[in-house]
DNA sequence: CGCCGAATGTTACCACCGTCAACACTCCAC
DNA sequence: GTGGAGTGTTGACGGTGGTAACATTCGGCG
C-alpha cells in the first residue's frame, strides 16, 4: 500500500481505453492488426491477461478499435456536411471528407472495411448502426440535390437514388482503397490527393448532373 | 518399402499444388486467411513441417495464393476484352468480368486487396506486375475510346486520361467490396448484382461520354 | 470504522502455432 | 550401385490465445 503517486497502483483506473489506445497506436505504426493480444497489454503495462476483463476475445478488443474508427468516421462525414452548401457542394464535401479520414488512418481504414466486415453479419450492432447512418446521410444528400433539381435523377425513383447512392458510395470507398494501397500512386502522383479527388469526383458529378448543368 | 499402389508415397508429387489447393479451399470455405499452416498441411495429408520445402514463409504462401487469384482476375479481364465491341461495350465488360470475379471469389479478393496490398512495396513481384498491367489494359481501353471520339476526353492529355482510369477502377473495386461486404445488399437488393452493377457502371460512363451521346 | 462482495489485475497453466534443426526416405545422374 | 539433391518427418523451442485460481482494491452497508 504506497501513497505515493508515482507508484503504479493496482488498478489501472481506465486499462480498457488504455487498451484500446495501445491497439490504435500498433496499428497505426504497423498498418497490420494481426498484433499479439499480449504486446497489446504489455504495451499498456498490464498483465497478458488483464485484457479479458473488458474484452471477451481478441477479436472483440478489434471489433472496439474499429468501432471508434467508424465513429469518427461519421463524425468528420457530419462535420463537413455542416460547412458546405448546395447539393453538389455538400456531395463534394462528403466525399472530401470520407477520403480524407481514410488516407490519414489507412491502417484504421483497411481494418475498418477489411477485416471487421466479413460479411456484414456477425458485427458488432454498434458498428453496423454507424455504417447505416452514414448511408442514410449520403442518400439524404443526394434525395435533396435530386428534388432540387440539381442532379438528373427522379426524386420518386427508389432504385434510382439508390444506384446513386451506390455508385457515390462504390467511387469514393474504392479511391480511399486504391489510394491507401499506393495503387494510384503509380498512375498520377499528384502533389496533392485532393486534387486528384476532386478531379474524380468531378466525372461522377458530371454524370448525375442534368444536361443544360454539364461542363 | 511397399510396392501396392494403394500406399500412400513418401513423396507427394505435388505438394506446393497441393497445399496451395488446400490454404485456397479453407479461404474459400471460412472467408479468413488467418487459418494455421498445421492446418493446411493436414488438409494436404501431409505433415506439419512439409511446407517448408516449398513456401519459405506463412505469408509467403499466402501471398501465393493472392498471386494465383490476380493471374485469374487478369485472365478474365482479357477474355472478356475479347468478346467485346466499341470503346463502352469493352469497358463495361471489363467491370462486369472484374465485378464478376470479385463477386464469385469474395474471399479470395479481399485477401488480394486487403491484405496482399498492405502498401504495394513489398509484394512479391509477380503481383506487381499483374496488377500492372491490369491497369495497362484499362488505360489503354479508356484511350482508345478517347482516339475513337466515343469519350469526352482528350487522348493526349496524359492526366485527363489518368484521371478516367482512376475512377473507373475505383468505382469497380469500391463497387465489388462493397458488395463483398454486403453493404449494398442493404441498400438495394437486387436480383441480380449484374444489373445493379450495368446501371452503377451507366452513371459512370455517361460521365464519360462527349455531350451528343448523352442520355 | 470494519467488513464483505464485486470488480479488476496477476500468476500459472493448457493446447496450439510458426519455425528450425536433425533425421529418413526417394529419385536421378554418374 | 552409389551418392548427393530433393522432399517429407519428427521433435523441440519460444510465443500466443484463452481459462482458472488467486490477489488486490474499491465501494457500499452494518
């Protein structure tokens, strides 16, 4: 029993942050998240098997981390929707934002779409619920542009806007992926990635937008 | 010493096949590429070490695995190139076999571009360069169309051309992960992928088109 | 205050894994 | 035929995920 504030007390006080905070950094350095449970805990200073007290399994302790990816995720998504104006603006926006968070936190990113879902059943329902919301977001925008008129599809059109919302969806996720993989490195490297995002996103809004809005 | 055929032989006579047959058909049936090298090489009747004389390397078979999946998804892409008219009719096949690929090898494609991918240094070359020249086949499509005037872009501009290869390929891959990963399943639930794959493609490549072929 | 149960962390242990080294069998070239 | 090269086996090592039994601390209740 030591009083003394340097000492470490027995209880860790937050040890399934902590955890959580340790996973994060390994997978940030290492890109990989085939980590050992054990350095996890090592790292954070505790017993290997301390970790089972806030985690039923490995997989579960991966599951948090990526959960915290997909909430922050949606948050920066929100985030830019909140600055930006017009349909096209907004969907730009979106997409800035999705990408942006994905070539800052490639590993977190790859964990998220990568190994989290195999198949979307079997995830965590938190995570799940943030994925859903965040498809709600992305349709909601482009519901808007479409009554609006800002963009060539029939607001009535269920499939419609769905396939937009796919296509939207399918452009930026497979840029983020390609991206982080150094894929599109190869082709154009561009001073920045933004650049070459917005060219892209450029040719899918071309696409949905009405004839007399086009080039 | 046993002369009757019915012995197993010391030697296998294929073994790398054969355990490449094996890490292949539990990727396939589990969906996971986590699976211990003592289980292939029981899958493969054969014992724990044997790998060893043919795969340096876990990751090393595995990446061998990834590698056979790019041979196959080039093929493909090919083959469908060579069944097909015009500048859109070829590019649309391409996305279709490569969709289709994708969709009929989930796990298999997710290994390629999850975890074969985690940057692209560091990949056994033979990847490298299917991957390579999987992009070479795209771009030169896509500048074909643009020599043919069937899309709006100009075929010396060595960056509007990069651009078109990009979000082409980023729609496709994004748009096969998303399926993979049955996030869209969600959104639309198609009878068939195909078709919501044809009208995720048409929002593309009418991006594409010059003015007068639009719509 | 003192005590007790719940929460949290530790140690000890298990089966299994990746990998290596030493050994066994088989085939082919000479 | 014989001797190596190639291929498969056995056995061992340290590390891992997971469990159980034990230790420590905290919070509430007398």
């Amino acid at each position: 029993m030591n009083t003394v504030a340097s000492a470490a007390p027995y209880h860790h006080g937050d040890l399934r942050r902590a955890l959580l905070d340790s996973a994060t950094a390994i997978l940030a350095e290492t890109g990989r998240w085939d980590f050992s449970l054990r350095e996890v805990a090592r790292r954070a200073g505790v017993s290997h098997a301390a970790s089972y007290r806030h985690f039923t399994d490995k997989e579960a302790l991966i599951a948090a981390v990526a959960l915290t990816g997909c909430e922050t995720l949606h948050t920066c998504m929100t985030a830019a929707i909140d600055g930006a104006k017009g349909a096209v603006g907004t969907l730009r926006a979106i997409g800035q934002a999705y990408i942006g968070f994905g070539v800052a936190n490639p590993a977190l990113y790859r964990l998220m779409f990568g190994q989290a879902l195999p198949s979307i059943e079997g995830l965590p329902p938190a995570v799940l619920a943030v994925l859903t919301e965040a498809r709600a977001v992305l349709r909601g925008v482009i519901l808007a542009g479409a009554r609006a008129g800002a963009f060539a599809i029939d607001p009535e059109d269920e499939q419609e806007v769905s396939v937009a919302v796919v296509t939207a969806w399918s452009l930026v996720h497979g840029f983020t992926l390609l991206t982080i993989d150094r894929v599109v490195d190869r082709e154009v490297r561009p001073q920045v990635i933004d650049a070459l995002a917005a060219r892209v996103a450029d040719r899918l809004i071309i696409g949905l937008l009405p004839i007399q809005g086009r080039r």
